[in-house]
C-alpha cells in the first residue's frame, strides 16, 4: 500500500511553482518546504510533464491518444455489428434458423 503524501495537491503545486518560478533557489524552497533535492526535482519535472501534454490542447479536450482509441472502438463496434448481419443472413438462407 502506498505511502500517503505529506503535501495536498494544492501544496505540491505551490512548490513546483517556486521551483520554476526561480525566485527562490532550489535548496531554499527545499528547506522551506522541508523536502528532499530529490523530491523537489520529481515534483518539477511532473510539472513540466503536465504543460507538455496539456499546452496547444483546448481546456476539456481528451488527449489526441483517446480520440484515436474512441475511433478504433467505434470501428470495431462496426464490424462487430456487420458481421451480425452476415451470420443472421446465413442462418436466414440455411432455412433452419439454426447451424
């Protein structure tokens, strides 16, 4: 089970917002915080991750990897649904109704 966090969101969002805002050093906002180097970095590059994948995209707009997997379901939901028909036609055809 993992360990809770000592931080809020809230709160690791202030600190990786010191630590890219640069007005303090690193190892202040470490010692005011009271966190390691390590975890400083961690939470700074999670930051940066998230404006990567959020930037250019508008605000409630899935992730372009989501849009692609809703079209291949809705794809395969349709080939699910033709060849229903075929197998009904098949057993239509055959007279009996059943195999």
């Amino acid at each position: 089970m993992p360990k809770p966090s000592k931080f809020t969101d809230e709160q690791k969002y202030e600190i990786a917002m010191e630590l890219i805002a640069g007005k303090l050093s690193h190892a202040e906002v470490c010692r005011k915080w009271g966190i390691s180097s390590t975890y400083a970095y961690k939470l700074k590059d999670r930051a940066f991750e998230i404006l990567r994948g959020g930037i250019g995209r508008p605000a409630g707009k899935p992730p372009a990897e989501v849009e692609t997997l809703r079209k291949r379901i809705a794809d395969l939901e349709q080939l699910a649904g033709d060849q229903a028909l075929v197998i009904r036609a098949f057993k239509k055809k055959s007279g009996s109704g059943t195999w």
